[in-house]
C-alpha cells in the first residue's frame, strides 16, 4: 500500500474539473487565510519598525523598509547556521536512505529464517518515541565524545528515522517483478548487481519519498540539536531562530525578520516537493 | 487496501517461486557455497542499519531504566542507588503532575478540536472545484514549518499588546484579551490552540488520502441512485474513511504525549517551572538536562516512554490491528 502511494496515480477517472459553489470557495478561502495568515504577517512584519510595530500591532509596513532583513542576513549567524542545518539535513538523508535500502532489500527479496522477525524488529522502533530517548541519548553521546560534531544529531536522526523508512520502502521493493530479478540472473547478475542496476532507478521514486521524509524531519529538529550541540559555531537554524528572538527580545522587527527567513527554506522545499511529502506521509500510515 | 496489500506483501512475492526452480547462475555454484554467499549479502547489508539502530535507538532507553535507579549529577558513573525513589518523587511532585494534567488536555483536546476540523476541511477540499490543488497546498503550510519558528510567531502575535489583542479590540471583543501566555489558568488552552494550528493540517492530509481512496464507482452509484451529497458523505464515505480516521488518531496521541518544541519556545520558562504550560517533556528536559538532576530526569524518560508504550499498544490491539497490518504486529499473512 506503501508503494501505491508514490506510484503515479492512475489517470482514471478523470473528470474536467469545474468552478464549485460560492459557497465552497468562501470556505476554502476562510481555511487558506487562517492557515497563512500568521504567516504572512510575519514575513510582512519583518518589513517595519519595531515602535511601528509596537504602536499598531496589525499595521501594514509604511514606509517598507528592508533594513531587518539586510541586517539579519548581513549581521547575524544566519549563514553559517543555514549551513550547518543543510550539513546535518544531508548527511541524514543520505544514511537514511543508504542504510535504508539496504536493510529494505533484504527484508523484501531474501527468504531466510529470521526474515520477519527482523522486520518486527525495526518496525518496534516506531513505537519508540526519540524525545523519551534524549537524555540518555545525551549521556551517551557525551559519554563518547560525539557532543558538539555533526555527527552528534546525524547519528540518533539517521536511527530514528529508519524504522519509518524500512516500513514505507519494503512493500515497494518487494513489488518489483520477479521476472527482472530472474531475467538479471540468467544474465550472470548476482542479487547485489540486481540491487544496483535495476532495484536502486526503478525505486527512485520511493527513495525521493524516504529522503524528503528525513530531510525535513532533520532540517526542522529542535530538541537534539539542543542538547547535543552546546557550541553556537555547530548551531542549526531552528537554534539560531530561538538565540535571536531570546537575546533580542525588544527587536521585534529583526526576530520576525529572521524567523521568515528560517522559514523561506522550508516553504521553498515544500512547494517544490510537495508532492513526495504529502505522498510520503500518506504512504507511510499505510505501511 | 486488503488486495493490494496481497499483491505487494513482500513475502508473498519471494516465495512466489520455490528455490529450486530458480534460474542457474553462470557457473553452478553448489548450494552450501550459493548459500553461504547469501547470508554473508543478508549480513553485510543488514548490519550497519541494525547497528545504528540498536545504538542509538534501543540501548539508550536500556540506560534511561539503569540510571532512573540512581540519584547522580550526570559526573562519574552512578553510584547513589535509590531504588525506585525517583519515581515515586516525581508522582508527588505537583508540577509533575501538572505537567501530566497538560499531556492529557493536549491528548483530548487534539482528538476533539483536530477531529471534526481536519474531516470537514477534508470533505471540502476532496469536492472537485477549480483551484482546490492551491487551496490544498496553503492548509499544509502550517504543518512544514519547523516547529520553533510556530513557537516564536506565536509568541509575537500573542504578547501582550500584540496583534491578537489588537484584532480583538477593533472588533469591539476587547474584553476577551487575555494574558495568554502568562496567566496560569490561560495559557495550556493557548497553546493547545497553537498546537492545533499547527498539526491539522497533518490530519486533513492524511484523511485526503483516506478520500481518495475511496472508489468513484461507489460514490457515483450512490449519485445515479438519488443520494445528495451529504447522504453519499454520511453513509460511504465516512464508514470508508473508519481505518485511516484511527491510524491518525494514533499518531496523535503519540505526539501529544511527546510533545516538546512549540511548548518549549511559545511558553515563558517562569510559567513553565510553575507547572501550568509544562508538559512531560520539557519537564524530563528542565529536571534533567538542565538542573543537572540526571537519575531524576531519566526517570521521568522511562515514565514518558512506558505511558507511550502502553497507549501505542493498547491502541495497537483494540483498534488499529486491521488497519496497519504487518507494521509493529508480527502477524503477518506469508
């Protein structure tokens, strides 16, 4: 069912879509405001003054000004902690999804004793909540000098993330026909090879999904981060955004500027990857 | 979903064929070295993602139960064992229990205010009408922004002063201004109100899918046969939709029992120690972490965890097991 998900979806049953009722529109557009408006009004926010702020909460910018903006992004750590969020987002992913198909594939296309209980196995860490895990995850860490190092959030993300992943990419694995597998190994392919030249491009769809998944979880974490990178040179954006709104806290303009451009990324990323995130999250309840 | 989950289930697929009717290979290989080969594949392709699993995700919880029996300062290894003292400190501890009162409004209040919002949004956005894809896209906004940037927007909107007070004054609702982040009775509603802002549109997602699952040949019988559109809601999509509604509402309580971010950053640290805004997590977080009272604080973990354990399973065996088949539950079809 998994696999459904990130499949394109059959064109069946298409119908010309047509305008709806006043009615549906006015409520489509009272939901759309309610979902965007905090929104917009901070990245609108991060255009004024702060006593203009202070002396008319729910004002529109007059005149605009762009200094908050030029001022976080030329002044503060907003650079250097984009790039230690796009490190750490990245390493994640690529684990994930390397250590994922990996375990995937075995899980889906061996018959072996054990197999299933393998698979109960990882999938038991879905009922293992990561923020119970901290402190002892913190302990640990310490324990082997991991703390403030990429590795430090990269590792216990990449472990967390696994058990979704294996979930949403064995059923799709296990879809590939037998045939293909067959037909490499009349051709002197052994399974490995069958992993690499036809499983890996034809599951790249499923594989998009995992690591949009993981790349989002790890982009927006908070809590590890927090613990586990005590250095502000190694700090992510959502740390970066919580320092600056708490250090400045009477520059209400310079934190909304700030707190729309941590935002920027992940809008972007969404709009373009819509698609995979929604399609992933709905595959992976279906598991 | 039952057939397509049979022709995908893996186990189905492997068997399909006995082994011994398998292509020969280049050269035929005898069947204890052909068999050795493919254990040492299972083993090497295993073997990292089990290790960092098992690091990283299984023996931590083990030394969160180890350390809870110990009073410790996080320095050297533990050696003041207390038995189970810690956990029967932090039952007494009121703002332990606050914070336990919190998880549950937050349990209930996600379920009750989510629920009907997130299925109705759905029915609505599921209509065919031009523009629906942008609608759809706007109402999951919420939901990808990192969780500390929610925390910090809120904040902003909510001070004192700010823009929600100012909105309601102008509407002539003054007098429903609150402190809403700072008065000890307000300010859990607050932010399970920020929270709902926050993750309905994770439910509306995923009842979409749910919808779309639904066959158009069923819905369009119901039409010929004369039904409106609230009867064809009422009698087969709703009944239809039963397994997803309950595989969200099992992410939901998981998540509100944890929850953490948008309450560690919309709540004023003050108000949190006195109990009114803290939840399970940012009091393990506040106790362990950062007053340094380690065993106290891994205590709490190993409550947070079992209570999570025992949701998540007791969800598990009375109304998830035909919706999620083979996830978490081992019986599974071969």
């Amino acid at each position: 069912m998994a696999a459904n998900a990130v499949l394109p979806p059959p064109s069946s049953n298409r119908r010309p879509t047509s305008w709806g009722s006043p009615l549906t529109y006015a409520l489509a557009f009272a939901i759309a405001a309610v979902s965007i408006a905090p929104v917009v009004y901070v990245i609108v926010g991060g255009f004024r003054t702060t006593p203009s702020i202070v002396a008319n909460p729910a004002g529109l910018p007059d005149p605009w000004v762009f200094d908050n903006y030029a001022r976080v992004l030329t002044q503060s750590d907003f650079w250097g902690q984009a790039f230690n969020s796009a490190v750490i987002a990245l390493g994640t992913t690529l684990a994930v999804v390397v250590l994922g198909v990996c375990a995937a594939f075995v899980l889906a296309r061996y018959t072996f004793r054990g197999r299933e209980v393998l698979y109960t196995f990882f999938t038991l860490g879905l009922l293992f909540p990561a923020g119970a895990a901290i402190l002892p995850l913190y302990l640990m860490l310490r324990d082997l000098n991991l703390v403030n190092s990429y590795f430090a959030v990269i590792l216990p993300q990449v472990a967390f993330a696994l058990p979704l992943t294996i979930v949403i990419l064995r059923p799709f694995l296990a879809a590939i026909p037998r045939e293909l597998e067959d037909a490499a190994a009349i051709d002197g392919t052994g399974r490995l090879g069958f992993l690499w030249l036809i499983v890996l491009p034809l599951s790249r769809p499923a594989l998009v999904t995992v690591g949009i998944l993981a790349f989002v979880a790890s982009w927006n974490a908070f809590l590890l981060p927090l613990l586990v990178l005590s250095d502000s040179s190694l700090h992510t954006l959502p740390l970066g955004v919580q320092n600056f709104s708490s250090q400045y806290t009477s520059d209400t303009a310079g934190i909304l500027a700030f707190t729309s451009l941590a935002m920027l990324p992940a809008l972007l990323f969404f709009t373009f990857a819509e698609k995979q995130i929604v399609g992933g999250l709905q595959g992976a309840i279906k598991g | 979903m039952t057939s397509i989950n049979q022709t995908l289930d893996p186990a189905g697929g492997a068997s399909a064929s006995p082994a011994g009717l398998r292509p020969a290979r280049r050269r035929p290989f005898s069947r204890a070295a052909e068999n050795r080969r493919k254990w040492y594949e299972i083993i090497g392709l295993t073997t990292p993602a089990i290790i960092v699993y098992v690091m990283f995700v299984l023996v931590p919880m083990g030394f969160a139960v180890y350390y809870s029996l110990f009073r410790w300062r996080g320095v050297g290894p533990p050696t003041e064992f207390v038995g189970l003292d810690n956990y029967t400190l932090a039952f007494q501890d009121p703002i332990f229990l606050d914070a336990l009162r919190n998880n549950a409004i937050i349990v209930v209040g996600s379920l009750l205010i989510q629920g009907p919002i997130a299925l109705a949004v759905a029915l609505l956005l599921n209509r065919r009408f031009r523009g629906r894809t942008v609608f759809r896209l706007l109402v999951f906004v919420p939901y990808v922004l990192a969780e500390v940037t929610v925390g910090i927007m809120w904040k902003l909107i909510l001070t004192d002063g700010g823009t929600v007070d100012a909105l309601l004054r102008s509407l002539g609702l003054g007098s429903l201004v609150q402190a809403w982040l700072a008065d000890l009775n307000v300010v859990i509603w607050t932010l399970l109100l920020v929270l709902t802002w926050k993750y309905v549109g994770f439910a509306i997602i995923l009842l979409l899918a749910g919808l779309s699952n639904v066959p158009h040949e069923l819905t369009e019988a119901a039409e010929i046969d004369g039904a409106n559109w609230w009867q064809i809601q009422r009698h087969i999509t709703l009944p239809l939709l039963g397994p997803t509604i309950r595989i969200w509402m099992f992410l939901s309580i998981i998540g509100s029992l944890q929850v953490f971010d948008v309450i560690w950053v919309t709540s004023v640290p003050a108000v949190r120690s006195l109990g009114a805004s803290a939840t399970m997590a940012t009091y393990m977080v506040d106790n362990g972490f950062f007053a340094r009272l380690w065993g106290y604080g891994n205590a709490v973990a190993v409550i947070l965890f079992v209570i999570s354990f025992v949701a998540a399973l007791l969800f598990q065996r009375f109304l998830l097991r035909r919706d999620i088949e083979g996830a978490i539950t081992t019986r599974r079809v071969n």
